[in-house]
C-alpha cells in the first residue's frame, strides 16, 4: 500500500523527455513508482489526464523576513512553487547586531521595497549568527521548503558597523571570510552581493556595491573553504567584457557556480547577447557562470496605489496622496484638479526615477487576463499619437479606471523591442537559468512572482506574438535546471528516489488572474499578490499543501542545508 498514488497523468517529468501517460506512487517524502502503479494507495488522486510535473523551484526570492513569520509563504505557495532560495541580491537578515537590525530593515525596505513597518513588527529577530537565523528558520513548518543565502551587506554590518558603507580594512575582510564560511558550512546556499546603482536605500548603496575584487576573491575562498555554495550577484555591467574578468576570476576561486542577473537593459538592448556568447565561451572552458534570466520582462505596475506612477512626485498629486483610494480618484477626476495636475511636472531629484515615470512608449495597460507582452500600437504614446492627446492625459484616464485600482505595465527592462523574443533567446539559451521572480519583494510595484505560471500559460499555451515552447522544455527550465543550478540534487524531477515535490495542473483551464494591492502584511502593509486558477494540487515531500487554489494545512516544508542533503 503506498501513501498517495496519482493515476493517469500526463507526466512531464521535467528532464526535458517527452510526456507520457501515466500513474506516480509517493510513499513516505519520495516517489516510489513511476509508470504503471499496480499496488493500491492510501489516498489516490486520478488525474484524469492532466498534467503532472515537478514543484517550481525558485531561485531568486526575498523571503527572508516573510519566511519567519508566514508559513504559507505567500503568493509562491499559490503558484505552485515548492522550494524558494532567498537571500538575494546581498540583503537579509543575519548576520545581525542587536543594534543593527534597524539598519537591516531599512535596507531592505530601500532596495527591494518591502514595507519596513512590516519587516519591524513582522520579524521576531531570535537571531545575531548566521547559523542562529537558520535555526530560527528550521524551527518553522511551512507549505514548502526554503533555502537560505548569506549576503553581503549584512555581513558587512555587522562586522563593520557603521563603517559598513565604506572600504574595509584587510582585518574586516578576513572576518567577514570567516562569517561566510561559518554560514556556508552550516548550510547556506550561497553568498550574494549587489553592483547596481539601482539598488539603494536611504543610507545610499547596498554595502559592499564598490567593494574591490579582493573583498570578493576573499568570499569565494570562504565559499571554497567551506565546499559549496551558489556565488549570486545583481550587477549593471554583468555580461560586460570588464566584469568577465572578476567574475572569471571568482568562478575559479569558488569552483562552483557563478550566477548573474541578466536582462536586457533598454540603454544597450544588444548587450545580452554578447553576455550569453561569453557565458556560453566560460562554460566551454570548464567555469559555471551562468547568467540568470527570466520569462517575462521585469515588470512595474504603475497604479495609484503603487509606490511608483507618472504623477507620483507632482505637488498637486502628493498634496492628495494620503486621502483614501475613493477620495483621490474623485478629486483626480474633478476638471480642475485634472488640469492643475496636467500643468505640473515630476518634482524628484532621481534622474532614474524621471525617465522611469516618462518612458510613454514604455507603458501599457495590463488587462485582465494580464497581457505582459503588449503590442507597441497599445502603449501610453501610440494612443496619444492616435487620439491627439498628450500622453499624461492618456496615462492620467488609465490610472482612474477601475475605480483607481487599474494597473498599467511598464517593463523595467527586456521589453526594448515591444516583445518577447529577446526573452526568448534568453530563456532557452543553454547556458542560462531561470530566475528573477523576486518573491516576496517589490511589493509595492512589481508582481513577478508569478513568472513559473506564465511559462504555462504564456510561453507553452497562449503566446500569439512569436514562437512558443514545447511544454517539456517551459518545465525543465522551471525544475531540473534551477534545482540543479543550486545543488538541490534531490528533486526538480519525477523520477522514483526523487523528493515527492508535485503540481497537478489544469493547462486548458489555467487562469493567471491581474495581479491586486492587499493590505495584509504585518502592521497593515502593502503587496501586490496574484491568484491562479489551473493548479489542482501541490504536493510537497508526499503531502498535499495546496488542493484547488487552497492550502490543506499541510506543512511539510523545511530549511533545506546545503551540504547535508
Ligand atoms: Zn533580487
């Protein structure tokens, strides 16, 4: 008797091998049988042909607060995700001060937008080392499993203090090794730091932005040193010539993996390719660089609601920002108010922010279904073109519908040429992996984390404006390939002696809904959050957490260590 037989399926086992019909046996955390399972269990599911595949796994989310306090690690757990890595991108939690939580949380409130009111009363900080932070993590069950990274800046905080933002003396780089070969060894997935001028918080850039090739030679020894561990950065310069050569030089050192985020940026929109012919150049000569790609351009969502949108710093519009939703629409669509705001310019000094909120061929609807690859002719300047209007009184019209709660689409980046065929090259480039969902980040203005849901529903079902994928390909690079950048050796595919981490999905009747602004973090804080139709039940180390959109009450989940695995 097995404990859970799932019958007649169509099984997509995520290696990238074609689909087959078929049943699946789960006893205890594992598969058991694949095929034809001719012994009974004791719950079983028929499938009825729909699709069974591989749990999601995510590898680049910002759980790191969230993942302390909400044991549904919400919405990934809705989207079918089974194992998230967090602790991206240099900011987390731990190491910490007992007097640097603060700073923490500001941090991570600047760089990945996560209400700091939530992240202070939403976090229990039971924690200084970094292994106490994954003790912490262990004590908690959840609807899946997390991996945890060590990052950069608050290992910089805490060995540095308040020197965090400047140059570390050759004493503080060797302690800083220290605490990252402790956290590695004690399981961290990984170490990771930012070179973006786009990350910051008030304290001006992530620590550890400018830090000289030697502080990060001095990690990857940490990582060697301690016999594994993913090397994650998110840089401007990446895919350049110029950074090759430190990456090149860190991917020797580490001997392990090198990740990347890649995109392409709207200022170099050819740039991409050259970094995936020199990935795919590195990963010849035997070093696992490997840049890190997504399935949908990084998407803003501009709406009245959001923490960015085109009148967001106009004086007429911040004398309003504080009234409740109804109020400022209704003020908003008053004439004189409209046209006192329609005279108005931006008031911000940030140069980025500027062009962000003016970029009008940029900026589309996003509909419900959500369309994330608009056609150029429906943007904020074509219909401006079209109807004779400026296009601050397109955009002014679009945000007021829905009674203020519409949201407008305005890819950050890999959307210079009005589709999704750069993406595409990304995406099934061989070199690269799948990532940038930044789960449980951006809440107040980007809501990717529904990207493994959109390679169903976009890339394998209903993709109109350029080629789609082969189903087996759209979940290998969701399951087998993430996992196995990461080492997670022990699932991402449907294979007997694999972790039993499952989606039964619904294809034909999958629905990615808008996505909307709740108010349900800690202390009342903001997220955009998406719902789904179309996953019948997800299945986490031989437990149903998820059946029907809904969680069971099964918390199977558990902090995966690295190295002991
Ligand atoms: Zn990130």
């Amino acid at each position: 008797m097995h404990d859970l037989v799932i019958r007649d399926a169509v099984i997509v086992d995520g290696t990238g091998a074609p689909k087959t019909a078929g049943d699946v046996a789960i006893d205890d955390t594992r598969i058991s049988e694949v095929g034809e399972v001719t012994g009974k269990g004791r719950r079983e599911i028929d499938a009825d042909g729909l699709i069974l595949a591989p749990g999601w796994v995510d590898i680049h989310t910002h759980y790191d607060g969230q993942a302390t306090w909400d044991p549904d690690v919400t919405p990934s757990s809705w989207h079918g995700v089974t194992t998230v890595v967090m602790g991206n991108c240099g900011v987390g939690f731990a190491p910490v001060r007992p007097d640097g939580q603060e700073f923490l949380i500001e941090l991570m409130e600047g760089v990945e937008d996560i209400p700091g009111t939530a992240l202070a009363e939403g976090i229990d900080w039971t924690w200084e080392s970094f292994d106490q932070y994954l003790d912490a993590l262990d004590a908690t069950r959840r609807v899946l499993d997390v991996a945890a990274q060590v990052p950069h800046a608050a290992v910089r905080a805490y060995v540095m203090g308040e020197r965090a933002h400047e140059d570390a003396t050759p004493d503080e780089v060797a302690a800083m090794a220290v605490i990252v070969e402790k956290a590695i060894s004690a399981g961290a997935a990984g170490f990771t730091t930012s070179r973006t001028i786009l990350h910051r918080s008030r304290h001006g850039l992530v620590p550890g932005t400018t830090a000289p090739l030697d502080e990060l030679l001095a990690m990857a020894d940490a990582l060697a040193g301690a016999g594994h561990g993913v090397f994650q950065l998110v840089s401007d310069q990446a895919g350049s010539d110029e950074e090759q050569v430190w990456l090149t030089e860190i991917a020797k050192r580490t001997g392990g993996v090198v990740t990347y985020s890649l995109a392409q940026t709207p200022f170099a929109p050819e740039a991409y390719k050259s970094a995936l012919a020199n990935a795919q150049a590195l990963q010849r000569a035997g070093l696992q660089i490997i840049p890190q790609v997504s399935c949908r351009p990084t998407g803003m969502l501009f709406g009245l609601q959001s923490s960015l949108h085109p009148f967001i710093t106009h004086p007429t519009y911040r004398a309003l920002s504080q009234l409740p939703l109804a109020e400022r629409v209704r003020q908003l669509s008053t004439a004189e108010v409209r046209q006192r705001l329609l005279t108005e310019e931006a008031e911000t000094g940030s140069a980025v922010a500027r062009v962000l909120m003016s970029r009008w061929d940029q900026i589309f609807p996003l509909g419900d279904p959500p369309d994330y690859e608009p056609a150029p002719e429906t943007s904020v300047a074509a219909t401006a073109g079209r109807e004779g209007r400026r296009p601050e009184e397109v955009v002014l019209d679009w945000l007021l519908e829905r009674e203020g709660e519409a949201l407008l689409f305005a890819p950050l980046a890999s959307y210079a040429d009005g589709d999704h065929e750069a993406l595409r090259v990304m995406m099934t480039d061989p070199g690269t992996v799948l990532g940038l969902s930044d789960g449980g980040a951006h809440c107040g203005l980007i809501c990717d984390v529904s990207m493994p849901t959109s390679l169903l529903t976009h890339w394998v079902r209903d993709r109109q404006r350029g080629p789609r994928l082969p189903i087996e390909q759209a979940v290998k690079l969701q399951t087998s390939q993430t996992a196995t950048a990461y080492g997670f050796d022990d699932r991402g595919t449907v294979a007997v002696g694999k972790r039993a981490d499952l989606n039964l999905i619904d294809l034909d009747g999958m629905v990615l809904h808008a996505p909307e602004m709740v108010f349900d973090l800690p202390a009342g804080g903001r997220r955009l959050v998406q719902r789904v139709d179309g996953y019948k039940a997800t299945v986490v180390a031989g437990e149903i957490t998820m059946e029907e959109g809904e969680p069971t009450g099964a918390r199977p989940g558990r902090l995966v260590r690295f190295g002991q695995i």
